[in-house]
C-alpha cells in the first residue's frame, strides 16, 4: 500500500515539472518531508546614477551665446513693455533727462555756479547724465529681471542669464534717442561734435558691461533677498552724486580723489562726455586701468555665483 502511494506522489510531481525525491513511509521513526522550495527570484534593485557637480568656473555663456535668438526676444519684449500703455510712449525717454537737466541747471548752475570746464552748463549735464540714466536704469531692471520673470522660470528651462542681459540691452533704444536730443541741444548752444564721437560706442559698451556684471550680481541675491531691491534706489541716488555728472571731476579736493578712481562711473561719465565734446576732461589712464580691474573682478564673480543660485531659483522665488 505504501509503495503505491510513493507511485502516485512521484507521478504528480513529474506531471507539475518539479524535481521529486523518494518519500520515506510515514512510521517509526520516520522524518517528515521537506516542502518544496519555489525558484530563487533576485530582488530588484534601484539604480543609482553618480553625475559629476558642475564645476565652480562653470559659467553658462556657451548657452547663453547659443541661445541668442531667445535673446533677441526677450530684448524686444523688454523694449516693448517699458512703455507700454503709456501715453508719451518712448517720448519720456526724452522728458526724463531734460526735465533733469533743467533741475540741475537752476539749482547748481544758476544758484550754486558750479564751474562747467567752460562749456554750457546744460549740455555739460546732459552728456553725464544720459551716461549716468543708462547704468543706473540697467542695474534697476537687471536687478529686478529674475523676480519680474518668476513666472517663466518656474515653467520651462531656459539660460536664465538672458533675463538681466535683455533687460540691460533693451535700455540702449533710450540711450540712442537721448544722444539725438544731446546733439540738438549742443547745435542750439553752436557746438558740434568732431571725429572723438567715434568713442562714444567704446565707452557706450563700457556702461553695458559693467552695467550687466553688476545685473549678474543683484538679481541673483534679489531673488533670494527682497531686501536687494529696497537697497538699489537708495544706493544709486547716492551713487550719482559721487559721480562727476553735475560737476566736473577737477572740482573735487585732492585728498578724495582716490574715491573717484574707485568709482567705475567715473571714467564712462568723463569719456562718453569727452567723445561728444572734445573740449571736456578726457578719463585719465589710472581710471580706465581701475575700470577694467573692477569690470573682469566684478563679471568673472557675478558669472560663476549666478551660476550656483541658479540651481535653486526656481524653488526659491
């Protein structure tokens, strides 16, 4: 009887494809069967992908210089939005220096008679502070630029160095139409301008890149600190003021002249003044020397640190 019953056992096992193993009699002493085992199956296992870090020298202008359409785009729709729904439109792009230089000229040309280096006291303002109106609107744009686009950034991807580069460019449209009132201004009081005009564009880009290293600088801590852009308009009414805009530079006493050569401005305000009227102070060597300092100091840093925060934008504003 047990060995017909082993029989069958063995039969079933074959017909399950299994592996069978002779049953002892279930008796004295007799060890009961092991229950067969199902088939090793290894766990799956999560993979880990290890992607080297950036580098800190990374700097991001290969997809800036790749992306130069996009650019392009969003230079024009800076351009575009500046004046929008506004009734004078591009006209207060005049009416904002004139309307300063007949400030500037009453209160220190008339009542403090600041010396003008021999030149009308309007146009001797109005070629600084066109200069001046540049930088300063560049790094109030550019500061803001990250914020004011939060809503893109946390979208879709794209080289976030765009956003305060078009907003520094798109300030130029305003800068070419204020060197046509300038030259105006300059026929009415019988002054023209000589072949030192062909600077001009040299010291225009000077204003931009430095206008855009110090963009790199404030709209990536602007976007982590809403303090940044309390600072800047304070900062820049002081700052013009400490600029030879409405003075000439000779009018400052020898002992603070270090803190004009200090000043980038300085130089920019002096040579965009001097390629326009030959008869102005030319920037000295020693200024142009600091400026070039300061602009790699300032670009080489602002780069590679809106690099690192520009990993964490997106979460952050």
């Amino acid at each position: 009887m047990l060995t017909e019953l082993d029989q069958v056992r063995g039969d079933a096992d074959e017909s399950l494809g299994g592996k069978s193993q002779a049953v002892p009699a279930q008796g004295a002493g007799s060890v009961a069967p092991e229950p067969a085992r199902a088939p090793h199956v290894s766990p799956a296992h999560r993979v880990a992908r290890i992607v080297a870090a950036s580098p800190w020298y990374e700097t991001g202008l290969t997809e800036l210089v790749r992306a130069y359409e996009l650019l392009f785009v969003f230079t024009w729709r800076q351009i575009g939005v500046q004046y929008k729904q506004a009734f004078l439109g591009i006209g207060w792009a005049v009416l904002s220096p004139l309307l300063s230089t007949l400030v500037f000229t009453f209160v220190f040309g008339n009542l403090a008679a600041i010396p003008s280096e021999g030149l009308p006291y309007p146009v001797f303002v109005l070629s600084g502070l066109i200069t001046w109106q540049f930088f300063a609107r560049a790094i109030a744009s550019g500061s803001n630029s990250i914020l004011a686009n939060a809503h893109i950034i946390t979208k879709v991807y794209f080289p976030r160095m765009i956003l305060p580069l078009s907003a520094v460019l798109a300030g130029l449209v305003d800068y070419a139409v204020n060197v046509v009132v300038l030259l105006l201004l300059m026929l009415f009081y019988g002054r023209t301008a000589s072949l030192e005009l062909l600077w001009l564009p040299v010291f225009l880009a000077l204003a931009t890149m430095i206008g855009f290293a110090f963009s790199l600088w404030l709209s990536a801590l602007n976007a982590l600190y809403r303090d940044i852009g309390f600072v800047i308009p304070i900062v820049l009414q002081a700052w013009m003021f400490l600029t030879p805009v409405i003075y000439p530079a000779g009018l400052v006493p020898a002992g603070w002249t270090w803190l004009l050569h200090f000043n980038p401005m300085t130089p920019l305000v002096q040579g965009a003044r001097w390629a326009v009227l030959p008869d102005a102070t030319p920037p000295d060597l020693f200024g142009l020397a600091m400026l070039a300092g300061e602009f790699v100091l300032l670009f080489l840093s602002g780069i590679v640190t809106f690099h690192k925060i520009d990993a964490i934008l997106a979460d952050r504003i």
